[in-house]
C-alpha cells in the first residue's frame, strides 16, 4: 500500500433535494448551519481550510489547536459550527465570530486519508469506522464527532423541524469520497 501525505482534498458537494431518500443503503445526518472545513495534518503542522481552500486555522485558532492530536498525515471533513445560547447551531453567531463570543464546534463527519492511508476509494461505512475507531477517540472539544441519525426519516424531518434545525443529510452508505463532485443529498432551509 502507497503510503500518501495529506493536503487539501476539494470536498464532495451536497445537492439540494425536495425530497430526501430512505431506506437501508442511506446514512442521514443532521445538516449543520456553518461552513465546511477540511483538517488534515501533515509534517506534525495541523492545517484548517474552508471548501474553497481559504485559510481558517488563523480565523479559528481555538479549532486548529484542538485538531492537535490529529494523527499525522492525516484528512478529515466536517463543519464548523457556532453554538447559541440555546445549544443549537448559529449562522448569524458564526458570522459575527469575534464579536459574538458564540462557542465554537468542528462537527467531523468523514476521513479521506488516515496515518498515510488513503481512504477515499472505501465506502463511507468503513470511513466512518475509521473516524469512530482511529481518529475521534484521540479529540474533545471542541472537536466532536457529527452522529449518524438512527430513525426513520419522517421521524427525522418532524424532530429536525420541530428544533428548527437547519436540515437532514443522506449519504450513500457505500459511497466513495468523490472530490468536487457531488455525492450527498441535503433537505433544509439553507443548503450549500
């Protein structure tokens, strides 16, 4: 196996849906209200970069110093999310950080490469086992794992609604992580 150093990997793209699909082959998640950020550490240096591989680690220093014991060369994607005084994710909080002192979470909800080992050809099961066996037990806050939703999906939508979530995620269970295209399909208010 070809041992591959980590640097920025274009995400897989989310399509917006009016209608999401269920059944036994689909992951649903929560859909954040923040900006995607990919993670990867490399040369023992941790790197944070938004989905247009902008520079976040210095405008979110607290999420680059929490990404520390990242193993090396190592990618992760996820979403960086401002919490408000309720608990729930907060756009308006996230884009006035700095003047609102909302706190901050990095929700991770996939691995592209872990330790050297490119994961991308895997399907998302066996991504998310690595995330959930290799990578999540060495965070904490405020690095957190984005759960994978365990109902059935009118249940989802009622319970996301009724929260005044922003929305639900469904991922092919047997995905693979297609850079720059798009592989995910997303219901919600604000979908990007």
């Amino acid at each position: 196996m070809t041992h591959v150093h980590a640097d920025f990997i274009e995400p897989m793209l989310l399509l917006r849906t009016t209608k999401l699909p269920d059944g036994g082959q689909w992951l649903h998640e929560v859909k954040l209200d923040g900006y995607r950020a990919i993670a990867w550490k490399t040369g023992g240096r941790v790197h944070l970069r938004s989905r247009n591989d902008k520079d976040f680690a210095t405008k979110y220093p607290s999420i680059r110093a929490a990404l520390a014991p990242l193993p090396d060369e190592t990618v992760i994607d996820g979403e960086i999310v401002a919490i408000d005084d309720t608990g729930k994710p907060s756009f308006n909080a996230l884009q006035n950080y700095g003047s609102s002192k909302a706190p901050l979470v990095y929700y991770v909800f996939d691995v592209l490469i872990s330790s050297g080992r490119n994961l991308m050809d895997e399907p998302l099961t066996q991504r998310r086992l690595v995330l959930e066996r290799d990578i999540l037990p060495r965070m904490s806050d405020p690095i957190r794992e984005s759960p994978v939703l365990d109902a059935a999906l009118p249940d989802l939508l009622r319970a996301v609604k009724a929260q005044g979530l922003e929305g639900l995620v469904a991922k092919r269970k047997n995905s693979r992580y297609e850079s720059g295209l798009v592989n995910a399909l997303a219901h919600g208010r604000r979908c990007a």
